[in-house]
C-alpha cells in the first residue's frame, strides 16, 4: 500500500546503497561509466585508442541505473535476452560532494572523491555487438538489472597513491584480466572535468572508469574475484542459465 503520510501513489522503491568499510552506507544517486579508457581494451575492441590520436577528444560515456548495483558479493543472475555475458572489470570512485556550478576544474575534482572500490561492468556483448552494426544506442546491452556488481567502497584517505594499483580479474581460479591504473587513457581527475560539462556531478555518484584488455564470457555456474590491488575486493557467482 502507499505511504499516506508521503503522499506518494505508490510505494517509494529502496534507495540502492553500497556498504562502505568502516561503518555505513554510500547511497547511490548515478552510475557513470567510461568506455575505451584503457588501451589494450579500445584495441581488443577494433578501435583506435584516443591515447594514440593527435587529439584525445572527449571521452566515452554511457550510464547504468542505480539499482543495477549488486553488493555484498551476492550472486548474479544471468540476464535475459543474451547468451554472450561478459565481464569488464573496472576501478570505481565514489562521490563524497556536489560539484560547484558551471564546469569543475580538473585540479579542483579529486575533492569531490570520497571513496574507491572494485566493480564489474557486465554486458550483454551480442545485443551490444547488434545495436551497433544498426547504428543504435546500445543501452540495452550495460543497464540491465544487476550489471554492476561493487566491492564495499574504501574511504579515499585510505588510499595513499591510487595510480600506483593493480587491477585483477580471475574467473573460476584462472586470471582474465589485469591492468594498472597508471594506464588510465582520462584519470579520474580529467573524467570528473569532463561529465561535469554534461551533468551536474553530485554526491552519492559512482563512476567506473573503464576497463582493460581481456574481457570475456561469465556462465551459469562461474565464480569471479576481482581486486583494486590491495584495498578493494570483489566476489560472485554467476547463478541461473543463459537463453
């Protein structure tokens, strides 16, 4: 039943939260995410990576909703409507503060960064792969229902020299992927500057910021461990079957 005292029509859906280590919850208002910001990925993609372009441009965007989020290493269903699941393992930071008006500095962004963490981008790479050969938006393939699992998010003052990580995925014991996050094509310092220009930025934002080579299936049955070098870490079973 709805709420009177509210005044909403309906019941009001649970804010989507992400535990954070120390105490507390982290409730999440936005998920951005950044393609092709790693690249060996942009290249294992058939793209040129902008860090090989006379002009970087811009980087890539796209967004998941807020309750895609999946926590507390709980499983993960396998989605509908694909049997090409695939895993994309990215660092993620966590916005403690509203942006200023207008576009955010980049010397200015780091002091909206509250906390780092460990997610995976899931996508349902053949509707993506299709959406794309017809010139279509691909959002069907990333913001699907639980498509971005996260580890519990680590305050950033625990996090002396962030670009000095290692980022790792295994999958069922054997190593998938692995990047450092030296090799960020944007830092996070320069995507924050750069969304800020499209959205007002606030408190309660996640990004993922892009993943490295070796992206890949996950299947019924599968165990993930992902790892932000040794701050973050990131465990699932991937449950259900594909279509």
């Amino acid at each position: 039943m709805a709420d009177p005292a509210s005044n909403d029509v309906i019941p009001a859906p649970a804010q989507p939260r992400v535990p954070v280590r120390g105490g507390g919850f982290f409730p999440v208002h936005r998920i951005y995410c950044v393609g092709r910001n790693f690249a060996d990925h942009a290249r294992e993609m058939g793209a040129t990576p902008a860090s090989e372009q006379p002009d970087r441009g811009i980087p890539m965007f796209f967004a998941k909703p807020a309750d895609a989020i999946v926590t507390g290493n709980a499983d993960v269903p396998y989605p509908p409507g694909t049997n090409q699941l695939h895993h994309e393992v990215e660092p993620v930071v966590a916005l403690g503060a509203d942006a200023p008006p207008g576009v955010l500095p980049v010397e200015a962004a780091m002091e909206l960064v509250f906390a780092w963490g460990v997610g995976l981008d899931l996508t349902r790479r053949d509707l993506q792969a299709a959406a794309k050969a017809k010139g279509h938006p691909w959002d069907i393939a990333k913001g699907f229902d639980h498509s971005a699992p996260v580890s519990e998010l680590v305050p950033a003052a625990a996090v002396a020299d962030p670009y000095s990580l290692q980022l790792d995925l295994s999958v069922n014991g054997e190593p998938r992927q692995h990047g450092a996050l030296r090799d960020l094509i944007w830092n996070v310092a320069e995507i924050l500057h750069e969304l800020s220009k499209l959205y007002a930025l606030k408190a309660g934002d996640l990004v993922f910021m892009g993943t490295p080579a070796g992206v890949g299936p996950l299947r019924p049955g599968d165990r993930f461990a992902a790892a932000l070098g040794g701050v973050a870490t990131l465990q699932g079973r991937v449950t259900g079957a594909a279509v």
